[in-house]
C-alpha cells in the first residue's frame, strides 16, 4: 500500500476539526431561514447553487488560485495584493469579519505546524483565511486544482452543516444536498480557473442583505 503526502495533507486542511471556527459561521443562512427565505432543502440548494456560480466561481476560487500560485515563490507582494483584492470583495461587515478571525487561527495553526516561512509571514497570513489556505496548500506540495476543489468542498459542508442545525434538515437530507452539489463543483473550478485577471469579482445580494442582517438578529446560534 502507497500514501500520498499530499493527499494526506488536503484532507488535513479540509477537516472540519481543523481549529478555524468554520463551525461557527452561516454565512447569512441563519436569517435567511428566519425571515423564511430558506424552508426546506429545496431552497437551501437554490441558495448555495447561486453561489456556487456567482461568489464561489467568480471570487473565491479564482484568487485562491492566484493567492497559491504567489505562494509557490513566494511573492509576498503579489499575496498581499491578491489577499486585498479578496477582502474588498466581500460585501458585509460580518463576511470580512469571518476572513480575518478564521485567517487568523489558520495563521497560528500554521505557525504551529512550523510551516515553511509561516511564522515571518503571519501577519499577511492572518489576513484572511483563503490566504493561509492557498499559502499552506502550496507549501505541502498539494496540486492546485485538487486544494481549490477541497476548498470548495470545506465550504459546502460548513454550510450545509449550518443549515441541517437551522432549518432543520434530517442528516440524510444534507447528505443528499451534498451529494448533488458535490457535482458542480468540477464545472465551477474550470470556469473559475478560466477567468482573467479582470474578470474576477462577483456579487450575491440577497447573500449581502441576509449577512448584514444577521448582524442585528435578535437570536443566533451563529457568529457574527
């Protein structure tokens, strides 16, 4: 029997147990379901459909790609710049707020695992989450395509996560949910990978209207 390092190491970074918080977070399902925009897994998958072809193709994957490939030098100043881009194309105070708390406990956890330049590059690292990922996913020799298409699966599963505790959905139901998602995914990393450079950028409104209210929602079980 064979291992591959690699391997080994995405699902390492995937784990739902890696200490960032993801748990934590709804990304706006929580008063989407309040107000009753989200009822059923018929509606969940119409939401996450949505931004699957807007923010996650349009945005995330594509500067994880580029914030990977300025990890391969490293290119510190094109981390930077591609980590800002990122900030600033999340539309809420709540989603910026998500990036920088989770970038920081990858940052530490990273340091920790004494990774590779980690530790003089925590401050930039810290910054956002996608950006210690991309750094972290380069570092341990984790191909590109295959630490975009786990990154976007950690993002699936957080937040039908999220929605099987608020809904509520049977365990089943959001395994089912996954699995027809699961199925886009390859499509959306080919057209994201497709973009030019001033092509990436998305936007998902009701995803903005639902974040910046969860700010103010009376009660959550969710961050903000």
């Amino acid at each position: 029997m064979t291992t591959d390092p690699a391997l080994l190491r995405l699902l390492h970074l995937v784990s739902p147990s890696l200490p960032t918080g993801a748990f934590t977070y709804s990304q706006g399902i929580e008063w989407a379901v309040e107000c009753g925009w989200l009822r059923d897994v018929g509606d969940l998958e119409d939401w996450l459909r949505d931004q699957l072809r807007t923010t996650l193709t349009g945005v995330d994957l594509p500067l994880l790609a580029r914030l990977y490939d300025a990890s391969l030098t490293p290119d510190d100043r094109a981390l930077a710049d591609w980590t800002a881009v990122l900030l600033a194309s999340r539309e809420t105070r709540e989603l910026r707020s998500e990036e920088a708390n989770r970038g920081r406990a990858l940052a530490d956890l990273l340091v920790a695992l004494a990774v590779p330049g980690a530790a003089e590059r925590k401050a930039l690292l810290a910054r956002t989450q996608a950006t210690g990922f991309a750094y972290a996913a380069a570092n341990w020799h984790i191909e590109r395509q295959q630490a975009l298409l786990g990154y976007a699966w950690s993002w699936l599963e957080n937040l039908v996560l999220a929605a099987i505790k608020i809904i509520p959905l049977g365990q089943t139901q959001g395994q089912q949910t996954l699995s027809r998602l699961l199925a886009t995914l390859p499509s959306a990393l080919d057209d994201a990978l497709a973009l030019k450079d001033d092509a990436v950028g998305a936007s998902a409104p009701a995803l903005a209207i639902a974040s910046s209210l969860h700010e103010t929602q009376y009660t959550r079980l969710f961050r903000s």
